[in-house]
C-alpha cells in the first residue's frame, strides 16, 4: 500500500512567508502608486488653478481704463500693502476700473442727488454700481455711485451724496440741461479688486486656512471691509503686482503726485512722475500650491511661499515662511509653482474721452457700424468698444 504524504510544518511556514513576502511587496507598491497618483493629481489641480487665474486676470485687466481717464483707471485703497515703499511693487491686491462696453442708456435729466432715464433699465443696477454721465461728443462728463439698487424697468436712480472726490462726484455739466436733441448717456463703470483671503474650511483658527484668490466689484455690500466678494480661483497663495512705466522702469504709483490730464500729456514732468496715469504694463505674478498635500513630506519640508521680484539692491526677495496677514506658519508638504506674465495695459495711452459710436442694426443704415454718426440713439456699441 502506498502511503499518502502531506505538506511538512516547515513547508508550510515556507509558503505563507513567501505569499506574505509577495502581498507585502504589492500592496507596497500599491501604495507607491496611489501615493504618486494623488500627489500628481494635486500639482495638475494647482497648475490648472494657476492658469485659469492668469487667463481671467489677464484678460479683465486689459480692458483697465477703456472709457475712463487714465489717472482714474487703478485704485490703491488702504488694503493694498507693501512690505516697503522702496521696494518694487510687493502687492497682495490688485484694483482697477472700466467701463462697460456693453451697457449703455439715455438719460432724460440729472441732478445731484438722482438721475432719470429716458427708458426702463433693462438689467437692474445694484447699490454701489459706479455710472459715468456723458454728453453727447465727450464735451462734459461725470461720475457718480448708486445709493440704493435699482431693478430692472427703473427709470429713477438715487445717488450717494456727492463728496468732491472720485467717484462720488456728481458735478453739474451744462450739457446737461442744454443739449437740446442731443442726447446724454449713461455707462457703468465696473471695478475689479482682486485679492488673497486665507479661508478656515476645517474650523480650527490655530490652523492656517486654506487660500483664495477673491473678486469683488464694490457692489451692494453690507460691510466691505468684512465682504471678501467672491471666491474666484482656489490654492492661490500669493498675489504680487508690478507697474511699468512707458520706458520700461518699474515703479510704485504714488495716486497723491500731479496726475497728467488730456491737455496736459506733453508736459515731461508729468509723463513721468509716480501717478497711476503713467501705467504702461502690469507685471502679474502668483503662487499656487498643489491642491493636495504631499503625505511623505515632513513639517521642515515644502514649508516656504517661494519668493519672486528683486529688492532695490538687485538682490533676490526672501521666501515667505509665515502669511504676512495673519503671521501663520506657512502650511508644509505642498508642491508651489510660480508664474509671471507682462500685461500691456493699452487703454492707459488714450490721449482723449472715447466716445463708442452706438447703433441699433438697420437696414436702412448699413454703414452705421463703419464710422458713419448714426441717427438713432440706441444702446448698441457696434464699434465693440
């Protein structure tokens, strides 16, 4: 009889250690793999916000000062800050104004206090909505800001009461009153703040919160300093802006020097002093982080906002390791990317008021978008702006 044989204790043990050995070695590998995978998905996520900014900025602040003077175009409100005024242009915000090319109305009278249209809004206009006021030829204008919001099929507007500084101006303008058939205007003028707010999604203020990149237009806000506006692009650490002059030197506008008005741009002196009006190109820099952190990165690892921009010595800045905000240790273990990009700021040359032609499409009038003066007074810019 043959006898049956078995698997000995030691083979056995040899077994299992060889499957636990190969389990082992996979499920490591697993990990690797999905640890790669999470981390490069993060740095695609922060690339990917970095362009979508970049494009979006980009594209709103080319269109800074269309239908405005150019001394009125940038705005540095007390929130715009600097490490130093001698240094170049560190900047964690980034305000400027246009007007609309897509809005346009007529308007039946103007006061201090209020304006009438000649027809129903046909949008509603919101509490703090700035509106340029324009005669016929660009031979007068004014600004001033909505008080309350108007809805559409108004015809009233309120405004805020005039305090002799942009916008709140309200200035009377004979054209006004004696145009006669010629008609007056009404435009928006949109702002765009952008800046970086740190938001605590996890509840825990000894944390740093997670940063964002916001926009706010100045529009029906209860508390502005309070109102962030709204959250345009996510893991935007960091916001730096640089004005270059027409002869390509950096420098930090100073709105308190002579601005150049339209009868005075020849003059050397005021062509190039520090006012806002002398604003060529905006250089846009900003940092974004991966949107996920590195799980092998230890606390000394990936801990730094890398720096950008050069001190007045030509020295290279500093990393930021704390958010100059809230002096919060800078999050570590996330991956940064860094970019720069030169905007050409072409509406800040404008040497007189543009004035759109504006057009309601008629066939009786097939060149009245090819310069010829239209005879209607309809709200359409067929020029595009």
């Amino acid at each position: 009889m043959r006898r049956q044989r078995g698997f000995t204790l030691i083979e056995l043990m040899v077994s299992s250690a060889v499957t636990f050995i190969t389990v082992l070695a996979v499920s490591a590998a697993f990990l690797g793999y999905t640890q790669s995978f999470y981390t490069q998905a993060g740095i695609r996520g922060g690339q990917a916000s970095l362009r979508q900014t970049h494009q979006m900025v980009v594209r709103n602040l080319r269109m800074a000062g269309y239908g405005m003077e150019p001394w009125r175009a940038f705005d540095f409100p007390t929130g715009w800050s600097r490490d130093s005024l001698s240094f170049v242009n560190r900047s964690d915000r980034l305000v400027f104004r246009m007007r609309n090319p897509a809005f346009s109305t007529t308007v039946a009278s103007v006061s201090e206090t209020s304006i009438t249209l000649a027809q129903p809004l046909t949008e509603p206009l919101l509490k703090g909505q700035i509106v340029q006021v324009m005669c016929s030829g660009a031979v007068g204008w004014t600004y001033s800001r909505l008080s309350t919001t108007a809805a559409k099929g108004d015809v009233a507007l309120s405004l805020q009461p005039t305090t002799g500084t942009f916008p709140n101006l309200n200035e009377a303008r004979n054209c006004f009153t004696t145009s006669g058939s010629l008609p007056v205007y009404l435009y928006k003028i949109d702002v765009y703040d952008y800046s970086i707010r740190l938001i605590d999604e996890d509840g825990n203020p000894a944390t740093p919160g997670r940063p964002y990149l916001f926009r706010r237009h100045g529009l029906d806000e209860k508390d502005p300093l309070d109102s962030y506006g709204e959250p345009v692009a996510e893991d935007i650490e960091a916001l730096r802006v640089s004005f270059v002059r027409s002869d390509g030197t950096f420098f930090t506008p100073n709105p308190t020097d002579l601005a150049p008005t339209y009868d005075t741009l020849g003059d050397p002196g005021l062509v190039t002093n520090n006012n806002p009006a002398n604003i060529r190109a905006v250089v846009v820099g900003l940092v974004a982080r991966s949107t996920t952190r590195d799980s092998g990165a230890s606390a000394d690892m990936m801990n730094q906002i890398p720096a950008f921009g050069m001190l007045p010595d030509g020295s290279p800045e500093l990393a930021l390791t704390a958010d100059p905000m809230t002096g919060q240790k800078v999050p570590y273990g996330f991956r940064r990317v860094v970019s720069e990009m030169s905007v050409q700021v072409r509406n800040m040359r404008s040497t007189e008021m543009p004035v759109p032609i504006y057009h309601d499409p008629d066939a009786a009038q097939p060149n009245a978008c090819k310069g010829e003066i239209p005879t209607d007074d309809k709200a359409y810019n067929c020029a595009g702006g």
